[in-house]
C-alpha cells in the first residue's frame, strides 16, 4: 500500500473567530494521518480570542485581501502542489 500523500490544508480568515473555529474542528477530524497534513490559517489580521491552533501555522497578511492572503498561504506551504 502507497503511503498517503502530504498535504497542505489552508484556510483564508476574515476575523470570525467561532467561524474559524468551527472550520478548526473540522480538519481536526479529518479521517487523515495528522502526520501528513499541515495546517496554514491565513487572516487579515491576528484574530484574538483563539487560544490553541495546535500545529497550525498563522500567516497575517495585514489587510482585507482574500486573494494577497491565498497566495501567501499557498507560497508558504510545504506539501507539493
């Protein structure tokens, strides 16, 4: 059997945090080796009230541009494309 592929889940925020949250608990149960997925959120801008992302990586843009923030995300990502 092949291994799973790596892969990388990225999610663009607006400043929603129960939104988030919500998207959060989803990946969470992914039937997905952990191991092989990572984790980006990408925001406008640090959203407060979101204790323990885990091994999410936070990327903050710093202004209201969904496709700037995708981009940024996708540049950082580590899986192959």
């Amino acid at each position: 059997m092949r291994p799973w592929p790596q892969v990388s889940v990225i999610i663009v925020h607006r400043g929603k945090a129960s939104i988030l949250r919500t998207c959060l608990a989803a990946v969470r149960v992914l039937d997905y080796p952990k191991d092989r997925m990572e984790l980006i959120v990408a925001e406008e801008r640090i959203t407060p009230g979101l204790p323990g992302m885990g091994k999410a990586r936070r990327l903050t843009v710093g202004e209201n541009n969904y496709c700037k923030a995708n981009n940024l995300a996708v540049r950082a990502a580590r899986s192959p494309l």
